[in-house]
C-alpha cells in the first residue's frame, strides 16, 4: 500500500510566501528590541523577511528552479552561515530536487535551532510562527519518508504542542508501522468523520494500509471502497490502493479497472503511477505486450525526485519479473542485482524492508538461476575448452545463489515472511513462480509454510486462491520426484484456476507435461508441453526441462554439423519421444532451425548468418536457437515495430527488449 502523496500546499503546513510576509511586515507594530540568542527581535525582523537575495533564494525555490536556488543559498551561506532563509532553501533543495534526505533532515534541523534560538521553542511572533511551522512540516515529512516513524510521532507531538489544528492525520501512518494497531484505528475512524477531505483520504488510506499490515484482504478492499464514496472518486491514491486490494481478491478486471481511474484521477495524491498496478496485472495474465507498454508509461510518468529513492527500484523489479517471464537472465541479471544492492526506502509503503528484501533476493536468486541454464546450454554445444570459462561462471554464480539462499532462510523465519510471500498477492513474490521457493528453501520447509497459508486463506479466498495452492503443492510434488501425486495436483490445479492466470497455469502444464510423459502418459504430455511451447517457452529454461525431440536435417554438411551438436544441448531430449522435433535446414549463407510439433505445428525458429560454415557458425546457430525458440513470440503494433500497414504482427521477445532496454537500432531504423 502506498501513502497519500503530500503537496507543497498541504493543509496544515502554512507554505509562507514572499507576499505574506510582506503583510506581516506592513501591518504589524514595531517592537522593542529584545537580544534573544545574540539576535535583535522585532516584528519587522529582516531575518524572516529576508535580504534582496535570501528573497531571490527563495523565489527560486518556490519555483521550482533548484538549482538556481542552490547556487544562491550556498553564496548567502558563505558570507552568513546563521541565515535562516538561506538554510531553509537548501534543504528544500536537497529534499525536493536531490532527494538527499539526511542532508535535508540536517539542515532543517540546523534552520529551527537557528529560528528557535532567536525566537524561542513556542514563538508568538508572527513572522516566526510561520517560518516555524513551515520548518517543523519539512522535518515531519522527511522523517516519514525515511521510515524514522518513533521520530516523527515524536515532531508531530511538538508541532501539536504549540499549533492548532493539530495533525491527527498524519499519526495514522507511523503508528500502523509501528505495530501500534489499535492507536492507528482509533485516529483512523475519528478522521472518516472529518469535513476535511484531505483527513479523510488520509483515513481510509491509512485503514486500507493497516488492513493490508494485517494481512486482511477483504477489510482492507471495504475501506477503499468506502473511501472512494466518501470523496466522490476524487482520489488517485485511494483508486491505486483499492486495486491492489482488488488484485489480493482475485477480482482482476475489477483491479485493471480501478488502476485506470486512479491513472485519470482529478486529485493526483499518488507518490508513484498506477501503471505499476497494470504491468504487474498484465504479467500474471500473459499479457506480455501489454506489459511492456504499461512499463514503458510507468517509467515515462513523473515522479517527484523527493520519491525516486521510494519507487524507482520498485518500479524497476517490475522490469526485473518481465525479463524473468521472457527468459532474458543475461539483460535481467544486472536489473536485479541493481534492485537487491540498493533497494527503496520504504516510509511512503506499508511494507517492512524485510518484507522487500525477501522478495528481491528471490528476484535475485531465480534470475541468477536462469543465467546459470542460460550458460549451461551455452557450454553444452562447446568443446571442453571452449566451455571451461562458461563452467567458471557458473561455479560463481552458484555461490552467490548459496548466500542468497542463506539470507532467505533467515529471513523467512522473521515475522512469518515465507507464509506470507505463499499467500497470493499479498506481498512481492508473484504465484507465477512462487514454486521456485521450494528450489531454494527445500520442499519440506515451504510445504508446511504453505498449508499454513492455505489455512489462513480459507475465511477470505479459498475458492479463488484453490488453483494456486494446488499448483504450488503440485511442483512441490514434482521438485520431490512424486510425479504421481503431482500430476494428481496439477491437474486439479488447471481445473481450478482463474482464466487470468495463464503465467501461473503455463508454468504449471510445463513441469505436468513433463511428468505425464515418464508416467507412460505421452498423449497427455505432448497436448500439456505443447501447450507450454507455444505460449510460454521460458518455462523450459526456468524449470530446467528437456524438451522430448526427433532432430531432421535437410542432409546438408552443415545442416548435420547443427544437428549433431543440439543433440547435446541441456535444452533438448532427443530420441526419447516422437512428440516434437527440430528441423535443421541450409541455404542462401543461411542456417534455419525449428521446433515443432509432429503434426507440423510451428513453435518458432531461429535463423543465423553463416560465414565459413565452420565450428564458430555451428555454435552462432546453436546459440540462436537457444536465445529465440525458448523466448515467448510477443505481439506489436506496426507503430512499435516502425510498419507502415497497421497490422499486428508477432516478433520475438529480444526484439521487443531490444527497444525496451536502450539498445541502439540500426541505422535506417529509427523511428520517425
């Protein structure tokens, strides 16, 4: 759950302008001069009015132009370091534009004590008060979005102390991190009846998130939508958190729709996009084209800089999944690496920064994973020499999953994480590939974690949650070498799951299909496995499966040289079944090779240029086939991939995220 996003006119914070002070100055009387911490005190006190340029500092500011208003502060501070205004506006600086927050934090507290000094702890000039008031605000927020919650529980008691009205809704976010339940839910309901719309969206908001902490799905789903009716859908923050709580329900459309308003919100109270809610809603369908679009708006949506150390990691994991899902581990890997190194702070979400560190070392761990079999197939069409680098790194790359696997398991004893992250949706691990838990942790551990999570989930989604757990229970089944019991499951999975689901469903027919075939079950597994093939043959890379094959060549020398050395790659099972088969053919300084069905269904193919037709072009062919045939086709509009006819047409996922990531396209071809 995300917090309400403040504005620089929050009520509450008396934002002071040049103009009010102004006024102050022109009506109020002049008092006696009173030494008070070594200044001078008078109601017409140019340290609040500010010099000619302490007042252009600030009218940088305020208008946005930081930097100018950096350069200025920093001048005025050199000639005097005690200038209030000057310290004031660069640490609005740093907070608004440079998101240094504990620099910010410093300077704001440096700026109060040199206020507080002059005019004391409670002042009653009115010049005072609101520079005052305007500090202890910036001291509050960025208290909040660091996560120091004690501490700025502890500001908001010193500005209630001295100002009215108090900041009753500001308490209910930092007593629900706290734990402190009950506090929160008294503030929370007090502020549903306020006159004050920006206090009732900050209580329905804050009653959702605490919902949400207490793992609730339903409770935390019936104050949104309470909320929503209270400020008449006026609220981007109270729509984005509503279809969250939609998404923990199973009630996709509804969570698709709900994302949709908050995107088209009049009041824009929300820190991050809401096309965060579409990608993630989109990747659990299979949406994989709409994904990639619904990322691309999310990344090109504003974030305020003060929020970026908040979202844009989060926002980064999503790109992180879809690489996973597309079977990109060499693009993804340092994405992910990324994410779990310097992750967001965590003060404008309801999760705990174990909750995130959990989710992105899994992220880490499986991407790590999918490199590994990406470098194994490599290795496996290479000579002993070629490939004792590749064998190197992958030695590496397991022991990093190994300390990974260490982090995990500590933190999955911490506050119930493993049971939680089990539980559909609730937090960052996604069902679609919630199975590789159980490669990480062992399937004993995850399976008692998981009836746990089952029982909790009974009195809120059992009937929508069914396929899930069976599935999950099912490659527990299939991780142990019980294929009878996971077929059993497997099938009782697809019976049951939602027909959003598809991710979590093709993962599911890969592994089953699998396991029918060495039960003898082979009509069964072909219609699974080519079910897998067709729509997402990641899987086979994810799950480290071999694909059952009959390897044709058109008999040309090179065409048998490609053929002979798939026949050892990691990827394929040549010889076993009749099901599939890999036409190798050679032509026009060209090699192509397909993976089909024996019925003369078309999967994909992977064509690569053949120079000398020697060893370095047999492994180019081989490498092709592993990079294009397990990667999902994905479908675009001509505007994406720069036609001219307006038809849809399907093209492989690295040319997708070829765009996607940065890659340069060739000269001729960029857009116009």
């Amino acid at each position: 759950m995300r917090q309400v996003r403040p504005s620089r006119s929050t009520p509450g914070f008396v934002r002071s302008t040049l103009a009010a002070l102004a006024l102050t100055l022109a009506v109020a009387p002049a008092q006696a001069a009173d030494p008070v911490g070594g200044f001078a005190v008078s109601a017409a006190d140019s340290r609040l009015t500010g010099t000619p340029e302490e007042q252009a500092a600030l009218q940088s500011d305020e208008a946005g132009k930081y930097i100018r208003a950096r350069e200025q502060a920093e001048k005025i501070l050199r000639a005097d370091p005690r200038s209030i205004i000057a310290t004031w506006v660069l640490a609005d600086v740093f907070h608004e534009e440079e998101a240094n927050h504990a620099r910010s934090l410093f300077l704001v507290r440096k700026a109060k004590g040199l206020l507080t000094d002059a005019y004391g702890a409670a002042p009653d000039n009115a010049q005072a008060q609101i520079w005052h008031k305007r500090i202890l605000m910036k001291e509050i927020w960025l208290l909040g979005e660091m996560d120091r919650k004690d501490e700025q529980l502890r500001a908001i008691d010193g500005y209630d102390a001295i100002y009215a009205p108090k900041l009753t809704r500001l308490r209910i976010w930092p007593l629900m991190k706290l734990g402190r339940y009950d506090e929160a839910r008294a503030v929370g309901l007090e502020l549903t009846r306020s006159s004050d719309t920006d206090e009732r969206v900050s209580a329905y908001n804050g009653l959702m998130a605490l919902e949400d902490e207490l793992l609730d799905r339903n409770a935390s789903y019936a104050w949104g939508q309470a909320g929503i009716a209270s400020v008449q859908g006026q609220s981007c923050i109270l729509f984005h958190n509503t279809a969250q709580a939609s998404f923990a329900r199973f009630a996709f459309g509804e969570a698709e729709e709900l994302a949709r308003k908050a995107i088209r919100a009049e009041r824009n109270d929300c820190p991050n996009s809401s096309y965060e809610h579409l990608a993630n809603l989109f990747l659990v369908e299979g949406e994989f084209q709409k994904t990639i679009s619904a990322f691309k708006k999310l990344v090109r949506a504003p974030i305020d800089r003060r929020y970026r150390p908040q979202f844009v990691m989060g926002n980064r994991a999503i790109l992180v999944e879809l690489l996973y899902a597309l079977g990109r581990g060499k693009d993804g890997l340092p994405f992910a690496e990324q994410v779990f190194a310097a992750p967001d702070r965590t003060g404008m979400t309801s999760v705990s920064k174990e909750d995130i560190r959990f989710a992105h070392a899994v992220a880490l761990w499986q991407m790590l994973e999918l490199r590994v079999q990406e470098t194994l197939e490599a290795s496996s069409v290479r000579g002993l020499f070629d490939a004792s680098d590749l064998v190197m790194d992958v030695r590496d790359m397991r022991l990093k999953q190994w300390e990974l696997q260490r982090i995990l398991l500590t933190l999955s004893l911490h506050d119930e994480i493993l049971v939680t992250n089990l539980r559909p949706y609730l937090r960052g691990v996604k069902p679609w590939y919630a199975g590789n838990l159980a490669r990480i942790l062992g399937p004993g551990l995850v399976e008692v974690a998981l009836a746990k999570a089952r029982r909790l989930d009974a009195s809120q989604v059992a009937a929508e949650s069914a396929g899930y757990y069976d599935a999950m229970l099912g490659e527990l089944r299939h991780v142990a070498g019980d294929r009878e019991e996971a077929v059993r499951l497997g099938l009782k999975a697809l019976a049951e799951m939602p027909k959003e689901t598809r991710l979590l469903r093709w993962r599911t027919v890969a592994w089953l299909g699998m396991d029918e075939l060495a039960l003898g079950r082979a009509a069964d597994g072909r219609v699974h496995l080519r079910e897998a093939l067709q729509q997402y043959p990641s899987a086979f890379k994810q799950l480290d499966l071999r694909v059952p094959v009959v390897i044709y060549h058109d008999d040309a020398p090179f065409s048998r040289m490609v053929a002979a050395r798939l026949g050892d790659t990691r990827r394929l099972d040549p010889g076993r079944d009749d099901g599939f088969r890999v036409d190798v053919s050679f032509g026009d300084a060209e090699v192509r090779v397909c993976l089909s069905a024996q019925d003369g269904f078309r999967f994909n193919c992977a064509t690569s240029k053949v120079d000398k037709a020697g060893l370095d072009d047999v492994i180019a062919a081989c490498d092709a086939f592993h990079a294009d045939v397990f990667s999902p086709k994905v479908e675009l509009t001509s505007s994406d991939i720069n036609s001219l006819d307006g038809s849809t047409v399907r093209v492989n996922a690295s040319q997708v995220l070829d765009g996607l990531l940065g890659t340069p396209k060739p000269k001729g071809e960029e857009e116009e």
